[in-house]
C-alpha cells in the first residue's frame, strides 16, 4: 500500500515533544498540513477485501481544518467499496452556521473514548467495528487493518427484508433476522443491543466559517438520526423495526453491539 505523506505531522512530533514533553493523538492531529490526494492505485484496496463486513465510523467536524482529508477519503470509500461507512460529527467543536453535527454522534465518541483507551477526544477519528481508533487522515494504518478484518473479522452479515405496507408518516417496515452465532472463542453471543442509523444522502457543502471557512467539501454517508431499537437475547428470532422514508435519506445501517460497544453483526440497506 502507498504510505500517506508524514512529513508535516514528523514536524510536529518534535516541536510537541520539545515543548510539552507530552504527546497525544490530539496533538499529533495538529501538525498534517499536507492536501488530499487518494493514496492509492485504482482497483488496489477492492482487490484485496475479503467478504466479511467492516464498519468504518468517521468522527468529524466541519471546524477541524484537517477533517477534510478524512472527509474525501470515506467519500472515495464510498464510491470505490461496499464497506459499512458512517460518519457521525460532532458539536462540541462545530461550526455555527449550517452545522451538520448531532449530540449523539458526540455521545457515541465519547463512549468509544471510555472504552477503547480513555477519556481524549479528538477529529477527525476513524473507529473500526467499535473496538479500535486512528488518526482519521493516516489511511495507511487503519485501511491495513480494514483488509485484514474483511478476512479475518468477526463481524456477522445481517439479514434484512422490506415488510409489505408502508405506515403512517412515510416510514416503511423491515423485519431483521437474528440466528445464534459464535464469538472468535467459540462462545454463544448473547445480550446485544441493536442500533438502527438513518444515513443522509451525499451532497457537498460549502462551509461558511472556521478554519475551512469557504471550501466546497463532501461529505457522505452522515449520521442525521441513530437510535437503540432493541435488545437481542442471543436466540432465533425476528425483529420488527421501521424506518423513515424521507428525501433526505439515502440508507440505513443496522448494527449490533455488545456492552463495550463492539461491533457483532452489520448491515447497510439502500433505500
């Protein structure tokens, strides 16, 4: 794989490091300068996925000046893979006009920071199925990792089928299938929690203030509703649940998670 260009965070190690003694992910966020190009060779990370899903969450803000790497990065994602991409951004560091960010994208960061390695926050973040974070623009670390989970994961593909007869309001029912499985040890899954996401439909945004105050960014597949809508005992069984037909909308994701948040099964569904 091609290396992403360090040149700029290289500099900004030291200077950390001279003047702080301390160093962060945060901080380490502060030093890339570099523009965006996609980092690698068409067909080169298609070729070499596996089949089993990868959930890929992009923290973001339209107030980070680094986010945008990120931010095109998941949007050639999109376009080039069938990997399960959300990205949730945040308000406690946002824009003030034409915000796109949700307090519950801030919760869920804020609840990957308790349990995957502590309290720091920071943008733009990439989480893979829940259990481990990156440095959102450092593709070569964590996209290394994306094509070994897409082989060896544990991730279950979940089934979903549309329910006949639309309800009231425009939203429209779907029934999730949930059969018994295993962990990487052998051991039956059980008490999951079962997370539905509304995705927005990709568009670009022109950004009226901040440090990309100006810039005319993508952003795809955002997170504008998320909610807990059942929880799975680990036995057959089917689940009912509806969801919204609005214009905004361009899929859902349904999720499974354990009490630590990791992700157990996925799937996207275009609507």
């Amino acid at each position: 794989m091609i290396k992403t260009p360090l040149i700029f965070a290289t500099l900004s190690l030291c200077l950390t490091l001279i003047f702080t003694g301390v160093l962060n992910k945060t901080s380490y966020a502060q030093g890339v300068r570099s523009g965006y190009a996609y980092p690698y060779a068409e067909g080169e990370i298609e070729n070499q996925l596996g089949e089993k899903p990868v959930v890929l969450e992009l923290f973001s803000s339209q107030a980070c000046m680094f986010c945008p790497m990120a931010d095109q990065f998941i949007e050639d994602l999109v376009k080039r893979t069938d990997l399960i991409i959300l990205a949730c951004h945040i308000d406690y560091f946002d824009v003030r006009q034409g915000s796109i960010a949700t307090p519950e994208c801030s919760k869920q960061q804020k609840d990957y920071a308790r349990m995957i390695r502590g309290a720091t926050l920071y943008t733009p973040e990439i989480v893979l199925n829940g259990a481990a974070d990156y440095v959102g623009y450092e593709f070569d670390y964590f996209m290394e990792e994306v094509v070994r989970l897409s082989k060896e994961g544990n991730v279950v593909p979940l089934t979903i089928k549309a329910i006949d007869g639309d309800l009231q309001g425009g939203n429209k029912r779907y029934e999730l299938d949930l059969f018994p499985f295993t962990d990487a040890e052998g051991q039956e899954i059980s008490g999951l929690d079962i997370w539905l996401y509304m995705v927005e439909k990709p568009h670009h945004i022109k950004v009226a203030e901040g440090a990309n105050k100006g810039k005319n960014l993508p952003y795809v597949n955002i997170v504008r509703k998320s909610e807990r809508i059942g929880r799975w005992d680990g036995r057959a069984q089917k689940v009912s649940f509806s969801a919204a037909m609005r214009d905004e909308f361009d899929s859902f994701v349904v999720l499974l998670k354990n009490d630590q948040g990791v992700i157990m099964g996925a799937a996207q569904v275009k609507l």
